[in-house]
C-alpha cells in the first residue's frame, strides 16, 4: 500500500489562510513566497503527518507580531476560549525571554520549523535533563513563538497531560516557559528548569528554514 504523498505547497496555503483567520498580518508577499517555494522544496525530506508532531509549521515571529498580542489568538482544538498569559509573567517581562544559546533564527520575521514535535516523551522528566538530551540528538528548543505557532497551526498537538515546555526561550534565570491548558484554554506560563512535571514535555524540532 501506498501512502499518498504529503502536499506541502497546500498545507502551505492552508497555514497561511489561519493566519488570515487569527488576524495576523501576513508575512511580506516576497517572503511569504520564498518560504512556500521553500516548503515544496523541501517537503521530500519532511516527516509524514502522525501524532504529536508536524511536518513544518509558519512561523511568525515578535517583529511582526508582539507575544502578547499572539497568545490570545489561540485557541485549543474545538476550543472558543482565547489563549491566556500566566500572572506569574510580570508586565512586559515577555520581551526579555530570547533565543537560547545555540538557538538562531533564519530570518526575524517568519521562517519554516520543520519535524515540530511536542516531547511528550520527556513528560515526567526533568527539563534541563530532557534539554541535555535533545541537544545530544542534534534537535532544537522550540521559541516561545515557535510554540505559539505550532498550537495556532496545529491545535490538536495542545492535549491533556500531553503540554510542553518551550525551552527555546530564555531570560537568564531558571525559569523555562511552557504552553499548557488551563480552564479550558491555551496558557503561556513557565516552570523551573529542575522541577519535572508528568504533564509537561519538552518541545523540539529538526530545523529552521527561510
């Protein structure tokens, strides 16, 4: 049996078209083709589809858009209740959570994520030893961004017991951001980087394009 061949320049559009529904401004025309030319190019490399991961995501970074204003654009899969920021972040302290070491983005604006997958092997685990790992495998944290991006372009891969850590972004300090669910919403919250939680993963990917 035959599977049928994964359409990366359709799935393209479609997270374009989400975008236009959470009303994000779209990438620049010139860019927003370069990264479909791109999305085709490299879809033969690409993972299939399959539980708790996707094969590339559109990522739309806080040069376009501000975290605070994308996070009560998600939404959980069926979900109506907007996404919500934990009152533990401290008013503007968002702009502080940066690239980790060894994390560099493509392009500042919006690239490609690709083989995105939300580390639930690593819930239970402890994250600064689940981030040991990952670097061991060659796989990178996913953004604070980046992970918004995953759940805006895929809601289903937010799930109970099955949230994750976004160890991608740091400020210094041992807090590590997360995405979980709370009162039936997508939450932007953070955890410590030696306190294990059985409910929260640690999210990687493969790569970043532009």
């Amino acid at each position: 049996m035959t599977s049928t061949p994964f359409d990366a320049g359709t799935e393209f559009d479609r997270q374009i078209a989400v975008l236009r529904d959470r009303d994000y401004p779209e990438p620049p025309a010139d860019l927003a083709a370069s990264l479909r030319r791109a999305a085709v190019a490299h879809a033969g490399a690409m993972a299939a589809p399959a539980e708790g991961r996707a094969p590339f995501t559109l990522v739309v970074t806080r040069e376009l858009v501000p975290i605070e204003e994308m996070v009560p654009r998600l939404r959980l899969a069926n979900g109506r209740k907007a996404g919500v920021i934990d009152r533990h972040y401290k008013a503007g302290e968002l702009v502080d959570f940066v690239p980790a070491k060894g994390v560099e983005l493509p392009d500042a604006r919006a690239y490609l994520l690709l083989d995105a997958d939300r580390g639930e092997e690593f819930c239970g685990a402890i994250p600064n030893e689940a981030m040991a790992v990952l670097a061991e495998r060659g796989r990178t944290l996913l953004t604070i961004e980046e992970g918004i991006a995953l759940v805006t372009q895929h809601p289903e891969l937010l799930a109970k017991n099955k949230c994750f850590s976004l160890g991608g972004s740091r400020c210094g300090d041992r807090r590590v951001p997360a995405l979980w669910i709370s009162e039936r919403a997508p939450k932007l919250g953070w955890c410590w980087e030696g306190n294990p939680h059985t409910w929260l993963g640690m999210a990687h990917a493969a790569a970043r394009i532009a």
